[in-house]
C-alpha cells in the first residue's frame, strides 16, 4: 500500500486549485511505497480543461531529479476540476503508460477536494481502486 505524508496531499491540492478550471498534473517519486517528493508539472495539452499532457521538459527534469535522490516513480497525479466523484476518464484510462505507478486522481467539484488512487492497466482497458494511507 503506497504512503503519501499529509504535506504531499496538501501540495497537490494546492497545484489542483492553483491550474483550475484547467487540469494540473505531476508525478510523486519515492522508495518502497512511501512518497517522498511530489513534483509539479506543467499541463501542456490542447484542451487543458478536460485533459493533462505534461511538459516534456518538466518530465524529464522530475525523473532526473529523482535518480539524483535515488527515488522511484511511485505515483502520478492529475485532477478533474468539475468532478466530486473522480475515476479514471477513457483518456486517462487509454494513455496510461505506466503500469507500474499509481494514478491519483483529485476531484476538485465539491467543498473539500477529492482524492482517490486507481491502478490502471491500460493494454487491458481496465483501473481498479486502490487503497492508500496519508501519515503526518
């Protein structure tokens, strides 16, 4: 079961407001199932208020920095600004590349933000929901 502290829910709740009404996205590095960094990506794509493409750049800066710390790519984050109730679009679902990361999803819609936590497999077409646990 992954572990997300507190301050890394908060940060992307922060980012989630901060990009909305567009979509944010960003990627959570750590080891052993435990997030250590949360990392901010820019939301580069056509139609940023239904969809997330990151920044090639930012992309390739986060894993950089997350080789430097000895992290793994545990976690990827993006939200649903007009959704109370966040699962996984069929375009989240279809550009699901990596298999092995988590997927959170934060659903902005209602007074306090949503988050919930799928495994998508995407050559299956198919995401289930996944338990996770915020330390402080």
């Amino acid at each position: 079961m992954i572990t997300l502290q507190r301050a890394h829910v908060e940060e992307m709740y922060a980012h989630a407001r901060e990009a909305e009404p567009e979509e944010c996205c960003g990627l959570m590095g750590g080891a052993r199932e435990a997030v250590q960094s949360v990392y901010r990506l820019r939301n580069v794509a056509r139609d940023a208020f239904s969809a997330y493409e990151a920044a090639p750049e930012d992309l390739f800066d986060a894993q950089r920095q997350m080789r430097v710390r000895g992290e793994q790519l545990l976690g990827i984050y993006h939200s649903h600004p007009r959704s109370g109730d966040p699962v996984p679009s069929e375009t989240d679902v279809r550009l699901a590349y990596y298999p092995s990361a988590i997927y959170f999803i934060i659903g902005l819609e209602g007074v306090e933000p949503i988050l919930r936590a799928f495994r998508i497999r995407e050559s299956a077409r198919l995401w289930e929901r996944v338990a996770y646990t915020i330390g402080e």
